[in-house]
C-alpha cells in the first residue's frame, strides 16, 4: 500500500503514515453522543472556543485493529515501511515455513495479550487489518494464531471484516480457501500495474501473469468483497499506460479499487534516483491528468468515489479504513504500528530489536500507553477538518459548530467562497443540496444567517486535487 493521493496530511494506514502524536477523537465523539451537555466524564476539563464551551469525554475504546506483517520476497523501490525482506532463499514449503515468521508471531502476540484494556468491558472488534508486507507470504496456521489471540483478548464481531492485504505470486488456490475458512472476508489486492515494464520498473516481485493468476483465484474462491490496487504517476509511465491499467482492473470486476499516486520518500531507490515533477516522472499537471482518468473511468463503471483514493461499488466501503477517516480508536500491533485509543496515538518501533525491547517492556509493565494528553481546541479543529474532507461526506458544519464555534464555522465558509465560486468546494443544505456561490455567498455575508450550511466538502475531482491548498487555509483561520 501507498500513501493516500496527493497529500502529505493525510495517511491511510497508520503504521506507514501516522506519527506519534496524541490527539482527541472528538469528532467521532460527537457524532456517538451529540448533546454537549452530556454527563460523560470529562477527560481533560473543559475545552472551549469563544462562546462555545464543550466538555470532551474519553473517546469509545477501539472495534478496529491493525495487524502489521512485515514480509516480504523483496523491498520495492517506492518503499520506505518496515519490512523484512526474506529474499529468494527463504523457505517457501508450508509445513517448514521460515522460521522469522513464527517468532515474529510469537512476539506479535504476546503485544497483544500484555496490552491494556481501554475500557472495563472492551467491545469486540468489529475490523481486522492485516497490513504490510505481504501479509499473504505468511503461512495461514499462523493467521490462525492470531486471529485466536485477538479473540481472546478482545472477542471478534461474527460479521467482522476481515481483510488482508494480498500480492499476486505469493498465494494459490488452496492457502486463499484455507484463509476464507480462518474469515479472511475482504482481500486487498496489490496489484499496481497491468504493464511488464512498470512492474519492473518499481521492484515489484510479480510479473503480469501473476496479476491474472491472482485474479482468477480470488474470484474462484468465492471471495465477493475484494479491491485492486493501482499507482499512478509512476516513472515513464503514460496516459495510454494508466488508461489500460484502469481498464483491465474495471473488468476483473473487483468491489473496490483504490488508486494511490506515487510518492517519492527520501532513502527509498526512486528517492536516489528521482525528482518530483522531473523525467522520467511525470509533472504535477500529468499527475493531475492520471487522477481525472482515473475519477471518470471508474464512475462511468459504477464506482462511488467515497474517499479521496478510494472507490467502491454500493455497499462495499472499506469498514476498516473508515474508522481511520472517521477519526475513531483502533488498535494497532506489531512492527511500526500505530495505535489510537484514549485519544492518545502511539507508534511502535520501526526497527525489529528496538520492536523486541518494547514488547518486552510491556510485557514486565514498564511501557505506557496510557498516557493522558490534551491538545487544545485548535488542534482538535484541525483535526476534524483534515479527516473529513478527504470523505466524499465532507464536513458537517452543524457538528464543527457546536463543537468548536460558530465563529469559526464563519471564518471557513468566508475562506472557502473563493473556491466554492471556482467550484473547488461545495456547499450543501441538510438534504445534501448543492448551493450555488451566490445563495452561499447571502448565507455568509454579515447579518446573514447560516444555518441552511450543513455540509462543505471538496469536488470530485479538482477539489481532491487541491486539497493540500485548502486544509492549509482552513489551519490558517482556524489558528492563524
């Protein structure tokens, strides 16, 4: 998996993007309890903006969990995360599997089990992610050991959506059925090209006809609720290329396609080799063409674009990776990782010793995750507007509102007008109307009342394309 499109601000899965910071699931806490009169036990006293106080209670304890697999055949030149590469010399047999692989899983449960509990009654989880890596070089007894772990430590949902993330070449018909009998439910294929030559290009392990064995055996298997991955943007890369790459993934008739633009990370291969915007790669302006194709093809094919790097036939929604952009409490475990609960976010080490020592701290009771931090109401802001306007859903101003000002719901709407007239931003009514600039405009002039604003959100797809300009003016009047 890449980063999320055309953003440093935004991360998708919090082991490869999230930093260490703590933060408030304020939003998502409002949203579950809308009376700001509430009784719930405060965490950090009251937080208020000008003429709107609030009182934030201990956000819910997590239903999600990531599970980090750092696997791989080999490292790809756009790859910055933490893995293990196991080279062409590991053991592929299934009943001898590498030996670094059960010990990781040993030392990945044991994480698991030492953790604490959030909550006196923990619910149970409602989304397993296993991420990485190629979580699907890793034998499927052992998934089965961690599956059995997090049932007993947190219990699982029946329904639980189960997804794994899953490389062409490192999966046969046999290890998909046996991962479906353990409720692997959703598979997230890394596909990334249909071409030979960007394959190899970007260090990947599989070739195309791998990419098609992979398909077959996924939809053989009865696995409904699956998505391609695509990167765009990458070296030497055409419009014609990346028109065939959406085109075939379209007809293999996968639920959900996500489509990530290729970023170059200092220390990786492309990082030594490349420049943003300079050949071999393509400019900002093609990279923004990539992007348009790619909103138009899969729409025109009946996919909802429901998040700025997601789309997804109706009903197939990513349940996972809404919890990260609802900005909900999940677990995180293993290298890396990261995890928000208690409003806290906290990341694991990137390096295996490192990773080893912490495990064994938590282990003896000497690492603590419970630390309780408060950001200030500005920073919680930001927050809420960053997350929710990758969503296609947008901003809910009522709730922004209430939460932190009316004064500043304003301020944003006055900051957004230029773009709402541009059609960069659209205001919509409570049944999700469009509003024209005008009609906007009269809302927000002085005197005027705003009430019939309930959502802003960025337009599909210039909006999404400018999105890193506009969070930053909305930090700017939200702390300027």
């Amino acid at each position: 998996m890449l980063r999320a499109t055309f953003s440093p601000f935004f991360s998708t899965i919090p082991t490869k993007s999230i930093n260490p910071t703590v933060s408030f699931s304020l939003y998502s806490n409002i949203l579950a309890n809308p009376n700001p009169n509430s009784n719930s036990p405060p965490v950090c006293g009251n937080v208020s903006t000008k003429n709107n106080p609030i009182i934030l209670s201990i956000p819910p304890p997590p239903t999600s969990a990531y599970i980090h697999l750092p696997f791989c055949r080999k490292r790809c030149h756009y790859c910055d995360f933490p893995i293990v590469a196991l080279g062409s010399s590991s053991p592929q047999n299934p009943l001898d599997p590498d030996p670094r692989f059960s010990n990781y899983i040993t030392l990945l449960c044991q994480e698991i089990l030492s953790t604490k509990p959030k909550s006196p009654i923990d619910p149970p989880l409602k989304t397993v992610f296993f991420g990485g890596g190629t979580p699907s070089l890793v034998p499927p007894s052992l998934i089965s050991t961690i599956l059995e772990t997090l049932r007993s430590k947190f219990s699982l949902r029946s329904d639980a959506e189960i997804s794994m993330e899953m490389d062409p070449g490192t999966f046969d018909e046999r290890k998909m059925g046996e991962l479906r009998e353990l409720g692997v439910n959703r598979v997230s294929l890394g596909v990334q090209a249909f071409q030979e030559e960007m394959l190899r290009g970007c260090g990947r392990a599989h070739g195309v006809e791998e990419v098609f064995e992979a398909i077959e055996i996924v939809r053989s298997c009865g696995t409904h609720n699956w998505s391609i991955d695509l990167i765009s943007s990458l070296p030497h890369q055409t419009v014609e290329m990346w028109q065939e790459s959406l085109k075939l993934a379209v007809m293999a008739g996968p639920t959900h396609v996500s489509v990530y633009d290729l970023q170059v990370e200092q220390g990786t291969k492309f990082g030594l080799w490349y420049k943003p915007g300079e050949f071999p790669l393509p400019s900002e302006t093609q990279s923004a063409m990539f992007y348009r194709i790619a909103s138009a093809m899969l729409a025109d094919a009946g996919y909802n674009h429901y998040e700025i790097s997601s789309y997804c036939k109706k009903g197939y929604e990513c349940e996972h990776n809404l919890a990260y952009w609802q900005n909900k409490s999940f677990y995180g475990f293993g290298l890396g990782s990261a995890s928000y609960t208690g409003g806290v976010r906290f990341s694991r080490p990137k390096r295996m010793k490192e990773y080893v020592n912490y495990v064994q701290g938590l282990k003896d009771g000497l690492v603590d995750d419970h630390q309780e931090h408060c950001k200030d109401a500005k920073d919680l802001a930001m927050d809420v507007v960053m997350l929710s306007l990758r969503m296609a859903r947008g901003l809910d101003v009522s709730y922004f509102g209430r939460a932190f000002g009316e004064d500043i719901v304003l301020s944003l709407c006055k900051a957004f007008k230029p773009y709402v007239e541009s059609g960069h931003v659209v205001a919509l009514d409570e049944k999700r109307r469009p509003l024209d600039a005008d009609e906007f405009e009269s809302l927000i002039s002085e005197g005027g009342k705003n009430e019939r604003i309930a959502f802003i959100r960025l337009s599909d797809p210039d909006g999404f394309l400018l999105s890193n300009e506009l969070i930053s003016i909305a930090f700017g009047v939200i702390s300027p």
